[in-house]
C-alpha cells in the first residue's frame, strides 16, 4: 500500500515540474519576442551610425577590460610640402668595383678549391685564386732570343766594366807619381768607369725580367689574384680553368647596404632640381620610411621622356633591400607646412579593401573612420581629415571592436 502511495506521488511531482518548465520556457521565448530576437536583439543594439554615415559601437566599459581595449591620444603633428614619385633602388657606383685580369692566363681557384660565388661578402684583399700566365710559342720564342740578347749584353758590359776599372786605377797611380797623367784624364777615365758601370746594372735588370717572364709561364709561375676592394659579390664573369686575356673581368662586387634611389619625376610634375632631401618608401616596408639626401640630377632613362631624375643616397638599408627593389619617393619641397595627426600603426584594421581606426567618442562608444594612406611616416600615416588632435583612437583591441561590429550587423540582418 504504501508502495503504491510512493509511485503516484513521484508521477504527481513529475506532471507538476513538466508543468512549471513550460512555464517558464514558454515566457523566455515571449520576452525574447518582445526583445526583438533575445541575444541577437541585443547585439543588434550596440551598433549605430553617425550623421556621417560611420559605423558607430557600443561597448561597456566591463566589456572593453575583458576585450583588452587600450587608446592612445593623437598629438598635433607637422609635414612638410610633399611630392610623389616612383623609382627603384640601383647600386651605389662610389662601392661597385670589377676585378680584372691583369694578364693573359687560365684561372685557378684558391685554397680549398673555393671559388667565390654570388652573395658570398669579400674583405678587401682577400686572396680568390691565381692566373697561370699563358704564352704563345711565338712570343715565348720571342722572350727567349731577347734573354739570349740581354745576356751577352750583360757580359760585354761585364768586360767593359772590368777594362774601365784598370784604366781608372792606372790612370790614378800615374797620376800620383808626380803628375805623370794629368787631372783631367783621370777624370775621364773614372767617368768611364762610371758609365760601363751603369750599363751594366741595366743589362742584369733586362736580364733578370726577362727570365722572370719565362719562369712565370712554367709550373709555378702562377701569380696571385686578390680583391683590392671588399664587398658583395653580385656578379661572377669567369670560373676556374677558363682562359682569359688581360683586362677581361672576372667578378664584380658592391655594397648592399649603400644603395642609392633612383627617383622618375614624370613630365608635369615640377620639383626644384636643388630638392635636398626625401622619404624613400620600399615596397613591403610602408611602415619604415628611409631618409634620403640627394646626391644627382640622374641621365634620362628614355630621352623621349621629359620628366625629371635624381639620385638619392639612402640613410639606412633595411634587411631585404636589393637593386630592383620599387621604392616610392616623397619629395620635399617648398611652402607652408600641412598641419594634422599620425595615426600608429598599430591602430589600423582592414576591412572592405580600406583601412580604419576606431576613435572613442564617450566612455562605451566607438566609431569607426578611414584613414588614408598617402602620407607613411615612421610609427605610422599622417592625417588631416576624419582625425584631430586630441581624439582617442584604439591601438589595442580594435579588432575586437570590429567583430563585435560585425556581430552585431549579422544579428540585425537575422532579427530583420
């Protein structure tokens, strides 16, 4: 009996809990009606859009902490006048330098076997290999009958240097016993001498080149190549085992952290040709502009074109730089300084091709404005539109920002 008195009462307090979740589900789902869609009705509530049409977010100052939300106040900035023009980064000719063969020969590599090869770096003097000389029958023939004629030369002016010699000392003990050769011939006899004497260290010089001439074309006779300016290697001309003639180039290096800009100023487009100075902006590196000083007016590149060339001597390379690499030039130029803003780069976000920073309006809104990129400074881009001093703009979280704005446009298209 009361085993059965237990069994319907749990059926009772089942039927009555099955009761009161119906309820109350049935209530949540009315509220969430009358909300306007429950949570994405809320979401849809934080975004807004200004007068101006900018998106606009509301995010409560619990939700910036959890966020990460950090801002950052613009201070007043100054440009100067500016221009822009395009061009690519070119060798600095004050650090390129050729080696050359300075004779007639077959190349030989170095120690080890190592040749040098394009990117290796080269101190100034380091030794790359050796040139064996290389002569023609002809002219080794040729070598060999000069060696035979400066070596009898070498021995006539021997003789002619021992005979002048006697005479000189005969003439001078004559002339001690009481003047039996006058003054005047022992001068001349001594001047021979003198003479023989340096016709002779002429012929052993002859002598001695030529027969070096001669061993240096046999086994051993290589001569050393060195480079006598260091630098990269961007170019090799010749490799070990090929015959060269003297002056042929061998390799080339320069200076990959001194490169120069070649900068085009189309036609139309005036810039004072005494311009002292620019902002040099590689290709991949718009957030780390490059001082510039002018060194040039450069040749025209195509004499149909009219504009205007310089050369400008970069301040720093950036790791990756190279000659080719596109570079766009912000040229100075006179006039009234532009007044305005640097937006950090660290507040920038991209969104529909363009690029934004959210400015906090009040203490739970944001909004949203673009910011254009013709200006790149250092640390980020000058402004003077849609920014100002004194505004707040966000460098920490602001892509949460724009998620949470895009939430909240995804729920308002669903709650629609």
């Amino acid at each position: 009996m009361s085993k059965g008195i237990l069994v319907a009462g749990l059926s009772i307090a089942g039927i009555v809990a099955v009761m009161i979740w119906v309820g109350v589900h049935g209530r949540s789902q009315i509220n969430e009606r009358q909300e306007g869609g429950g949570t994405a009705g809320k979401a849809a509530g934080r975004i807004r859009r200004t007068p101006a049409g900018e998106p606009q977010i509301q995010l409560s100052p619990a939700m910036q902490t959890r966020a990460g939300i950090r801002t950052e106040v613009l201070a007043a900035r100054t440009l100067e006048p500016e221009t822009v023009a395009y061009g690519r980064l070119e060798e600095d000719p004050a650090y390129s330098f050729t080696l050359r063969a300075p004779i007639a020969g077959i190349l030989h590599a170095g120690q080890g076997g190592r040749w040098p090869a394009r990117g290796d770096r080269l101190s100034p003097g380091a030794m790359i290999g050796a040139i064996e000389p290389r002569f023609a029958p002809a002219e080794r023939i040729s070598l060999m009958n000069q060696l035979t004629a400066a070596r009898a030369e070498l021995d006539a002016s021997t003789s002619a240097v021992a005979t002048a010699r006697a005479a000189y000392e005969r003439a001078r003990i004559l002339n001690a016993d009481n003047k039996n050769v006058s003054d005047r011939a022992l001068e001349e006899a001594g001047s021979r001498w003198k003479e023989q004497e340096a016709r002779l260290k002429a012929a052993q010089e002859n002598a001695r080149l030529l027969e070096e001439s001669l061993r240096a074309a046999g086994p051993g006779g290589n001569r050393p190549l060195a480079a006598e300016r260091g630098g990269d290697v961007v170019e090799v001309m010749a490799q070990p085992g090929e015959a060269i003639e003297p002056g042929s180039p061998i390799l080339r290096t320069t200076r990959l952290d001194r490169l120069v800009a070649r900068i085009d100023v189309p036609a139309g487009q005036r810039v004072p040709p005494d311009v002292a100075s620019a902002r040099i902006v590689p290709t991949g590196f718009e957030d780390r502009p490059i001082r510039a000083s002018r060194m040039a007016l450069a040749p025209a590149a195509d004499p149909a074109m009219q504009g205007q060339a310089f050369y400008f001597r970069l301040s720093a390379i950036r790791f990756g730089l190279r000659p080719g690499h596109a570079v766009t030039a912000y040229l100075n130029l006179p006039g009234a300084r532009r007044q305005g803003v640097i937006i950090p780069r660290r507040a920038l976000i991209r969104a529909g091709g363009k690029t934004y920073a959210y400015a906090q309006t009040s203490p739970d809104q944001f909004v949203r404005r673009e910011v254009p990129l013709d200006d790149p400074v250092p640390g980020g881009y000058f402004t003077t539109i849609n920014f100002v001093e004194g505004d707040k703009v966000v460098v920490e979280g602001a892509q949460t920002l724009l998620s949470e704005e895009f939430k909240s446009e995804v729920a308002a298209e669903e709650n629609e």
